[in-house]
C-alpha cells in the first residue's frame, strides 16, 4: 500500500518549482532579473500548468511587464532545469505574474501611518481653546 502524504502533489509540485526556479534565476546573467524574487508557484491540478508568481523590491508597476517578459523570455531555460532537476514526465508550462501581494501590503501600511481621525483633530483643538498643553 503506498504511503499517503499530507498534502497533494500539485502543493508539493509547487514547492518544488518555487526552489527550483529561484535557484535558477540566482545564476541568471540577466541584469533586468537581478532583483527579482520568486514568492509563489500555482500548479493547476492537471499538472500541466504552472503561474510562477515574482515580487520586486523598489519598481513600480510599470517595469513590472518588462520583468515579466525578461522571465517569459528565460522561460525553456528555467524548464530544462526543472526537467533536470524534478525528474517529471511533463514539464508544466510556466506563465508568469507580478505578486501585487507586497505591494498591496505596503501601501495598506502606508495608509495606516497616515490615518488621521477628525476625533484626533477635534481634541487637539478642544485643548488648545482651553489652554491645556496638547502631547
């Protein structure tokens, strides 16, 4: 009887693509990949299929289709490594899409930082009518 694991092959797939790919792109001569992160695989259940999700620090959304056509451009070299590496009999087709995750992230903090309430200004207010030192 074959010993069941906890997760499904897809999830392990994706683990593997993930190491498998950034470890590639490390080695990548390419200087528009230079600062690239890898931050998530997607591996449709049919195996066919893999959405390699990238994250740049410091680049607006614009230089995003660039990287993503510098990774669309690389793309049989990172599948040759994965078929050396994975020993699989079919190679998942990679498409590739910005991770809007830390961004959205990063600006949600922002407007945290720079929340101001009308209540905050109103107390503020109140206390300096009434000559009370404000801290």
């Amino acid at each position: 009887m074959p010993r069941r694991r906890g997760y499904d092959r897809s999830a392990r797939l994706s683990g593997l693509l993930l190491e498998i790919i950034a470890e590639k792109l490390e080695t990548t001569d390419d200087p528009e990949l230079s600062l690239v992160t890898i931050t998530g695989v997607d591996v449709d259940s049919d195996l066919n299929r893999a959405v390699v999700y990238f994250a740049t620090m410091g680049r607006d959304l614009a230089e995003d289709a660039g990287i993503q056509e510098a990774l669309t451009d690389h793309r049989h070299e990172l599948r040759r490594a994965i078929a050396s590496q994975a020993h699989l009999r079919n190679i998942p087709d990679l498409v590739f899409r910005p991770d809007q995750g830390l961004r959205h992230g990063a600006h949600i903090e922002e407007v945290l930082r720079n929340l101001h309430t009308p209540e905050d200004n109103r107390t503020s207010e109140d206390n300096d009518r009434h000559g009370k030192a404000v801290s």
